[in-house]
C-alpha cells in the first residue's frame, strides 16, 4: 500500500525514505525562484535542505513562482502534496531517496502576482532556471535581442509585462520607489556565465525603457555568475512507478537524479545569502575557470559520444560508455585534445575530474539517454566543441579528434545510422544540415560548413583534418574510425565500408 505525500502523511513514510530533520514552521521566505522544474528541486533545494537540517538559515527557505503553462501545471501538482518533492538518487549501488522540504510556498502562476511578491522585503535574492534559450539573446551578435515579440509586447505595455525580465524590471523598479534595497538575481541555468547573460538581458530590456533606471540597475542590481551540476533526467510514468515501487510513496512529481552535485558560485550577494559553504558550495570570485572546465570536459564529452553512440545504435548513455570502441575515443580525445585546452585551477586534478565525469556518464541507474545528447547540436557544438578547436589551432595543435567528432555530427544529421535505421535529427536548423551531410558524405568537393562554424569554416587546417575524419568514416565507417584514431599510429585500422547517403 502507498501513502500520498503530504505534510501529514510524513510520519507514515517508510523508513527508507528520509524526512526533513528541521520544523517547517520555523522557516521563512528568502529566496524566490521562478522555474520550478526537476533540476531545480535536484540542486538549490536539495542544498538549502540540508543547510536547514543543520539548523542554518531558517531564514532563506524558497518560494516557488513561474510564468508558463507548465509552471501552472507543476503548481497543481505539488500544491497537493504542501509543496513537498520526493528526491530520489539514482546510486548504481542502491537507490535512495528524501522529501526535500525547502520549498514554502508556490505562488499563483500571474505577471501581476509575482511583481507583488517580488517588491516584498523579505526577497532577496530571486533565482532562475528559465532554459538556456530563455534569455533572448540575438543569435548573430550574441547581445540581448530587443526585437524579439515577447519583448516588443513588455516594451508597450511595462506594467503588465509577461516576460521574466519584464517583471524582473518592474518590481525592482518598484522596490527603487518605496526605499527597498533591490534583490540578488542568480541564474542556475546551464549556460556559460549565466550571471552575465541574466544581466545583460535585465539591463538591456530596462535601457530600451530608460537609461536612468537601466543605469540604476548596472550599478545596483548583483548577478553573480554559477556553474550548476547534477544530471536530472525528466519524470516520466517509468520514474513514477518506480518510486510507487521501491519506496510505496505516491508522488505526482518526484525527481530522480544522480547522486552527484556541485555548484561554484560568485561570492557576490550584496543584500545576503544563505551559508551554503556549510554544504558543499563553493564560493569564488571568479567562476569562469569552472565553468570553462564542465563545458569542456563534461559536456564535451558528452557530445563526443553522443554521435558514435547514436550512430551504433545504443539507446542509453551507460551503453554507450559500455562500448569499448566509444570509451577509447573519449578518453583519448579528452586526455589528449580537450584537457590540455582548460586552464588550471588551484587544488583541482582535472584527470580526476574527468575520472568523475566518465563514472557518471556509465551509471546505469540514471537512464540518461543518447537522443537526449543529440538535441539541437547546432547550438551546442559551438558551446562545447568548437571553442577546443579555436584553442588547439591557435595554439599549433592538432586536431584530429576533435574533427572527427564534427564528422561523426556531420554523419549522424544525414538522418540514419550504421544500420539504415532512420534518426530524427531534432535541430531548428535541420534542413541545412542534412543538406550539408549530403554533400559531405556524397564526396562533393563543394560541400561547404554551415555558419555556425564562424571562422573555422574556413581554416585550411580545420578543413584538412575535417576531411580527412570524414573519408575515414564512408571508408571505414563509424567503429573503424573509432578503431582508426584510438589505436597507436604503428596500427591503423584496415577495411573498408561503403557509405550512401
């Protein structure tokens, strides 16, 4: 028999599952965060969790808030169990799982209700996890994209915006009038230099307003950058019955995640934070170097096996990893391209860091899966890749792992893999990729590389060690390139393996 979470049923928890060690009526609102969605309930709210069971910062529990459809449907969904989540951690060696309990409140999914909230004193500090494509950024500048609709709409009409930052704005700009200090806003997005990003956004939507208080805002407002880390895969009715299952409790939106976190923040919170040091977060002035080493090593790495993987035919990451022809090629290509690209940290051992990362991507527990990993590739091989390849070149570097890791990109967008089997190339820029992958693997001395190489699309060295990655996979196919770059220069792979598009 299950019970149905709620604060009630708490004590009728089984004893496998971990209830919060603090009185919740002792807490009170600090934090709100817009976007409540599993990694958030997998990464803040499990440490402000802990830093409450520690007896620390009562005074900074969270309340929930959103503006989109599925931010009401999860308002639903967790209102009925008192704002409590059932986290489960997906440890190869046994599962384990806790109510999370740092979350007080959700308020009503409405523009005007969460400007009222937000000019309340007791905020100070608002965080987010709106996406990485949520902070209107103009794709050819790179600067913040004041033609956007949604943009254009909160412009005509700023005291009923329907955006983040056109409620960001306006309550700050209410807060300003009625004396209150101005709230922190920290981005827990995945995205490099996210603090940057949510500033840069805030402040150019407030300058198309009003230099004044867009000036008030640069000079006022902290964003203080984050690096964010914890693979969360979504819920689904597997996740559920699982749950139900192991720990006979009835959750309408459990997470499960791994039992892997960290998170580097920027010591910059002028109107106050959490002790979150007290529980594993690590505050820095500069969190650029970690940020450049997850986006490099771990997401890198997840893109190198993303392609091969799917190509194969493997369906999860730990299979994938499982594959010692796709093991070999990552720990290659990062030991000897991508580490060497990182700048040093003081005190960290990027080849354990990298030991960590491989550990991950083959715990079986997760279910993380490779169509995941081959989403919109147009937009994260210029964040993960590309920048290793700029390094390399300009250092004098080779590349030929890393090229090969574009050609097999390249490969995977011709829409089938080693075994004919269709694949749905999930891109806003489909078309032109597939029509690039045709020319490419036609042999097409024309073929060109789409825009969002930049200057790389023209490096002869670039474009050399593309080629060449690319004839050995229509000559050799996918696992004799694999073979091909993983085995010593005195061995080369042999065979051939004729490729159609």
């Amino acid at each position: 028999m299950t019970t149905k979470l709620n604060m009630t049923a708490l004590s009728l928890l089984p004893d496998a599952i971990a209830k919060p060690a603090f009185d919740r009526s002792d807490l009170s609102t600090g934090i709100l965060h817009i976007g409540v969605g599993n990694f958030h309930r997998a990464h803040q709210a499990v440490y402000l969790n802990r830093l409450f069971e520690q007896g620390e910062g009562h005074d900074w529990a969270i309340v929930g808030a959103g503006l989109m459809p599925y931010d009401e449907a999860m308002r639903e969904r967790l209102r009925e169990q008192d704002w409590l989540t059932t986290i489960v951690e997906l440890d190869p060696d046994g599962l384990s799982a806790h109510v999370c309990a740092s979350m007080i409140d959700f308020i009503d999914v409405d523009p005007a209700v969460l400007i009222g909230r937000l000019c309340q004193p007791d905020i100070r500090i608002v965080s987010l996890t709106i996406t990485e494509g949520g902070y209107f950024v103009d794709p050819n500048s790179g600067g913040f994209d004041v033609s956007h609709p949604e943009i254009l709409a909160d412009l005509e009409n700023p005291e009923a915006p329907s955006t983040v930052f056109g409620v960001l704005v306006a309550a700050l700009i209410k807060r300003r009038s009625a004396g209150i200090a101005p709230f922190t806003v920290m981005s827990c997005d995945n995205l490099p230099e996210n603090g940057h990003m949510a500033k840069q956004t805030v402040v150019g939507y407030a300058r198309a307003m009003s230099s004044d208080v867009a000036d008030w805002i640069d000079e006022s407002v902290a964003f203080p950058n984050g690096m964010v880390d914890c693979i969360t895969p979504a819920t689904g009715e597997r996740e559920r019955t699982l749950i139900r299952d192991t720990f006979n409790i009835e959750d309408a939106a459990p997470v499960v995640c791994e039992p892997f976190r960290q998170w580097v923040l920027e010591d910059n919170f002028p109107s106050g934070r959490p002790p979150l040091e007290k529980v594993g977060v690590e505050f820095v002035s500069d969190v650029a170097p970690y940020e450049l080493m997850k986006l490099r090593i771990l997401n890198g790495g997840h893109a190198a096996i993303a392609y091969p993987g799917a190509l194969l035919g493997h369906h999860f990451v730990h299979d994938a990893m499982a594959d010692p022809l796709i093991r070999a090629y990552l720990t290659k290509l990062e030991t000897e391209e991508i580490l060497p690209t990182v700048p040093g940290i003081a005190g960290v051992s990027f080849h354990d860091y990298l030991e960590t990362v491989m550990e991950r991507f083959a715990n079986s527990a997760v279910g993380d899966t490779i169509p995941r990993l081959c989403l919109d590739g147009s937009n994260r091989q210029p964040k993960f890749i590309l920048p290793s390849i700029q390094d390399r070149l300009q250092q004098g570097q080779p590349v030929r792992g890393l090229a090969l890791e574009t050609a097999l990109w390249c490969r995977y967008c011709l829409g089938h893999d080693e075994s004919r089997r269709d694949i749905t190339v999930e891109d806003e820029h489909a078309g032109i990729l597939q029509a690039w992958a045709r020319d490419v693997f036609s042999g097409a001395t024309s073929a060109k590389m789409p825009d969002l190489f930049g200057p790389l699309g023209s490096d002869p060295v670039f474009l050399a060690a593309f080629a060449d990655a690319a004839d050995r996979l229509r000559t050799l196919g996918v696992a004799g390139a694999l073979t091909d770059y993983a085995a010593p220069a005195d061995e080369p792979a042999t065979g051939t393996h004729p490729l159609s598009a």
